[in-house]
C-alpha cells in the first residue's frame, strides 16, 4: 500500500479547512440527497445492528442524521463533529423529532475526547475521505470502543480507475477531501489498528451530480467545469463511472465501501 492509500497524506488545511467548507453550507446537509435519505439512513441501522444497552458514538456527524437514526436502538448516542454549525443544526433536528437520549460534542476523529474502552458501537459515514491522519482517526476508533464492540464504516470507495479520475473532482469541489478507499486499503488499516472485518463490500448508487454539488452550493460555473472534467474520463475510469445526462441531469456511478467490524 502507498503511502497516500496509507492516510498520511495531510489535507490541505485539516480541520480549518474543513470547518470552512461545511459550516456555511450546515443546513443542507439536513436535507442532503445522501445523507438524509431514509433509505441510506437504513442502511446504517442494518449494517451496525444497534443494542438497546449500547452507548453509541457517531463521528463525523454532520447534522446528526446517523445518531438520530440510531438514536431509537440504543442506550444512548453521542453525535461528535469539528464543525459548531453542524453541531447547530443536530440540536435543532434532535428537538424536531424529540430524541432524548443523544449528546452532541465537538471534537476531532483523531483525537477522540473520551476514555479507552467505554463504546459499545462506533459509527462514521461519508467522512473518513476527510480525515488527514486516518491512522490516527482507526487508533482512536479502536481504543474508545470495548473489546467485543463494533465499529461500522461507510465512506465513498471507487475501484482504482475511476477513484483517480473521481480525486480530480471530489478536490474541485471540496478542498478537504483528501482520498477515497478502496475495499482492500480499508481491510489492511483496520487490520493494523486490531479490528477484526467481520463484512465488507462495496455498494453502487447512481449518483446525481448537480444534486451531490449543491449540498456545499457550488457556484454554477465551477458546476459545469467540474462536469465536464467527469465527462471526459477516458477508458477503463468512463467504463467505471458511466457518466450521461439524464432528463437534464448529469448521472454517474459513485460507490460506498460499507464495513463492520469487531474489537476482540
């Protein structure tokens, strides 16, 4: 594995950069095509298999959607996020749809302000791809989480072909994005941290592309550009990633690596 597989390639501005980014565009990941589907948000469910004992911990939270759809299965949930604005909005979704048993702090993936050993499951979703140090940010999962605890990842994971000509896009339109996985790096960092894969695979959905740039509400021009460079992916990557436009819409295929994993 090279070393930009590896993590340890820093982002340009880490967690200034990322707050930048996502705390003026907060509110639209509320709503996000994404991030807010009731389809997607079951799939986390499904893949985490919550307890009613648990204390769970949702890094990355963004506006909460993942906590709040645990929320119900479990204990109790903490929401965890870099970004003040985000964490705004979680309170406000939390009151909306009065869920009691969650928390919300802001913190950072890789330095996790909790104590060893006290999760019972850990969640993160479309976010590791920011992390600047996911060494780090794999340690602390593995050191929070109980031994016999899970942790579930779900991050955006192309085969290699189209993840080289998707990097040239994910950094046009976000300049935190700093690597997309695939299937066989996530299993080698998990292993190296002492997780244990219990399933891994890698999921397709057709993407929209004018709908995955409005959630950090690219101006239009950049819009376009950044269309054009997706359309012009050359062989095995345009084979990949299949890019036509649709009733006026710009489709695409994006993949998630959907993982869960246990502490021995």
């Amino acid at each position: 594995m090279d070393e930009r597989a590896r993590g340890r390639r820093s982002a340009p501005g880490g967690a200034a950069e990322i707050r930048a980014t996502f705390g003026p565009a907060a509110a639209n990941y509320s709503r996000s095509f994404f991030h807010a589907d009731p389809a997607r948000l079951d799939e986390v469910v499904e893949l985490a298999r919550p307890q009613a004992a648990d204390l769970a911990l949702d890094v990355a939270t963004g506006t909460g959607n993942t906590a709040l759809a645990l929320a119900p299965h479990v204990a109790h949930v903490i929401g965890l996020d870099l970004t003040p604005a985000m964490l705004a909005e979680c309170r406000r979704n939390a009151q909306r749809v009065g869920a009691a048993n969650v928390g919300w702090v802001q913190g950072d993936a890789c330095q996790l302000p909790f104590a060893s050993g006290v999760i019972d499951l850990y969640t993160v979703r479309a976010a590791p791809h920011h992390f600047s140090d996911l060494d780090g940010a794999l340690s602390e999962t593995a050191r929070v989480l109980k031994r016999g605890g899970h942790a579930c990842f779900i991050d955006c994971s192309p085969p290699e072909a189209a993840r080289e000509h998707l990097h040239l896009i994910e950094i046009g339109r976000d300049p935190s994005h700093v690597l997309s996985r695939t299937l066989a790096e996530w299993t080698q960092l998990l292993g190296e941290v002492g997780l244990q894969v219990e399933s891994a695979q890698r999921r397709e959905l057709d993407w929209d592309f004018e709908g995955w740039m409005a959630n950090l509400a690219i101006e239009p021009d950049r819009v376009e550009a950044l269309a054009s460079k997706l359309e012009a992916a050359k062989g095995q990557a345009a084979r990949e990633l299949r890019p036509q436009r649709r009733d006026g819409r710009l489709r695409h295929a994006y993949w998630h690596a959907l993982i869960r994993t246990v502490k021995p």
